[in-house]
C-alpha cells in the first residue's frame, strides 16, 4: 500500500511538473516578433524543464505561479549583512541594486550591468537547504517518537513507527554495521543510522510533488562522503596508516610509486560515495522526466500512453533506488571505517 501512494505521487508530480515547465516555457516567449510568435508558443524546450527542476534555486516552486518565497542573506564587504525575500528579485527584478541571474545574487549597477567590483557571498536559505532542515527536522520528530515507544513498551511487542522502524534498524545494525566494522560496531552506530535514514528520507521526498532534489545536489553527497572520510582516517589504527606508508613485502625504491597509489585509493573511497548517490539519485530524476518531456515533444495520445506505462515503471524502479543506495553508501562506510580500525592488515 505504501509503495503504490509513493508512486502515485511521485508520477503525479512528474507529469504536474512537466505540463507546468510548457507553460512557462511557452510565456517565457512572449516578447519575440509577432511573425514567430506562434512557432515560439508551440516551442518546448526539454533541457530546460528538466534543469529548472533538478537543480537549486531560491525560491521553492510547487507549481506554476505557486512559488514560496526564501530568504536572501547577502553579505558584502561594502553593506554588511543584508536579507530579503527572494520574491524581490523573480521575473528579472532589480532590488536594493541586486539581480538573480541563474540562480547568482549579483550586484548590478545604474545600467543594470553586473558590477564586476562586487561579488557578495551568499548565505541564502535555498530550496535544497529548506528541504535539508524539514528532513532533519522529520527524522528528529520521528526517531524521538521511536524512543517513546521503546520505553513505553519495554519487554511488549513494538506498536507504531516503532514496529515499522525497528526491523529497519536491526537489520542496519547486524547485516551491515556490525559484520563490517566488528567488535566496536556500537560507537559507529549512531552515526550509520543516521547516514541511512537521512539519505532514504531525503530520496523519497525528492520524488514526492513539488519537493527539492537534495541528494541529488553533489555539494550535500561530497559532505556526506567527508563525513565518513574524516571518521575514517581520525579513528584509523596505526596499521592503517603503515599499509599507507609503509606497504609490508614491498621494495625500498618501489615504495614512492606506492605511495601515490595509495593516495589515490584513499581519495577515491570519498569520490566514489559523493558520485554513487548523486549520479543515481540524478540520472533517476532526468530520465523520468525525459520521458515526460516527450508528451509535449509528439503531443500524441499514442505516444502519451505508451510513456505513462514506461514513466510508471520508472517510478516504481526509482523507489526502489532510494532504498538501495542508501543502503549502498551506509554498507561502504561501514566498510571503509572497518578497514580502518582493524588491528592487523598483513594478512591481507
């Protein structure tokens, strides 16, 4: 039953969204020569649907014309600190000589020409930063809700969110974490369940309408892999680091090659976490809404059909990538941390 509302809502979005992304797309023509308006209002640009939505912006539009506005906070050397709501600056507005020009905040001049001299920093709450706090802020509610029920039913059988999340968790806890790291599983367990459910949250609710595609925004995987590399390499044994320096059997002057393979291997365990969950969780998104997109390319019941019966598909096969690769970047974690702190790697 939780499956087919999820895909209910997530294709309902996918083809809300695409038939909004025409109409902007046609307005957005508007002020062309009459002779080519016509050709310019049947014109949709695909690419262009597909980019406004996958990618961060500061305002959060559910739909067309419903947009929610988001705090700028600017600051510069010259003005200090300076915030207002990014409504001020939609459909190309200037506002306190500031410009939204793709997603940049510039400052522009008389003219309305960017000023080159001024580049403010921007500390503004995002799309993808007001989805990141409504997830922490939902796996906070959640899990203190969890932690009622284990004290409230202490020794009974689990009830609520508790029964639901609780095969979850053991399940991380002894498929996962506990046969890759080891005996000291349990100072890591905190941070592994963590890692999970905010990246299984924040793959489901970027599939649900109008929501923000956070996973699939590299700087907050590249973080999330940080996370664990930093854990990694502060918590490694000293065996870890003389596998490094030191590789056991291998010749003196052979020793420097190795050194660099090794720096490669250690800086490719955080690359590859950071590029896993964001080319899926992105590639996911483009090619459903590819699909979409080409109802409005043919404009063909026929062809609407056929893609309703792909785009459905590709939504189920997405909930299920949600789940696999949070799965996927908490068991390589669990990996990499265990290989750090194992005692011996000679017999390796």
């Amino acid at each position: 039953m939780l499956k087919k509302l999820l895909f209910t809502f997530a294709f309902s979005f996918f083809v809300f969204v695409g038939l909004k992304a025409q109409e902007h797309t046609e307005a957005g023509h508007g002020e062309i020569t009459p002779v080519h308006e016509l050709e310019a209002e049947e014109h949709f640009d695909m690419g262009a649907m597909i980019m406004h939505h996958i990618l961060d912006e500061h305002g959060w539009e559910f739909a067309h014309g419903v947009k929610l506005p988001l705090p700028i906070i600017l600051y510069t050397s010259d003005r200090g600190l300076e915030m207002f709501s990014s409504s001020k600056l939609d459909y190309g507005n200037t506002y306190n000589g500031y410009q939204n020009h793709h997603e940049h905040i510039v400052r522009v001049n008389e003219a309305g020409v960017s000023d080159e001299n001024v580049h403010p920093i921007d500390f503004s709450i995002t799309k993808n930063v007001a989805s990141l706090l409504i997830s922490a802020i939902l796996l906070i509610l959640i899990f203190t809700a969890v932690n009622r029920g284990y004290k409230r039913n202490k020794g009974k059988a689990p009830k609520g969110l508790q029964s639901l999340l609780e095969p979850v968790i053991t399940t991380i806890k002894d498929e996962v974490v506990k046969p890759n790291i080891g005996p000291k599983y349990e100072a890591y367990l905190p941070y592994m369940l963590t890692l999970f459910f905010f990246i299984l949250v924040n793959n489901l609710m970027g599939l649900t309408p109008g929501a923000a595609n956070l996973t699939g925004n590299i700087a907050v995987t590249l973080t999330l892999a940080l996370f664990t590399f930093i854990i990694v390499h502060v918590k490694a044994k000293k065996a870890y680091w003389m596998h490094i320096v030191a590789p056991p059997g291998v010749p003196g002057w052979l020793k420097p090659l190795f050194w660099i393979i090794e720096s490669i291997g250690v800086l490719m365990k955080p690359a590859s976490l950071t590029i896993r969950l964001f080319a899926n969780i992105t590639g996911g998104h483009i090619i459903i809404l590819s699909f979409i997109g080409i109802i409005f390319l043919f404009k063909s019941w026929g062809v609407g059909a056929g893609v309703w019966g792909i785009g459905a598909f590709m939504s189920l096969i997405e909930i299920l990538v949600a789940f696999i690769q949070a799965y996927i970047f908490t068991l390589l974690s669990s990996m990499y941390i265990g290989t750090a702190i194992e005692e011996h790697h000679d017999h390796h």
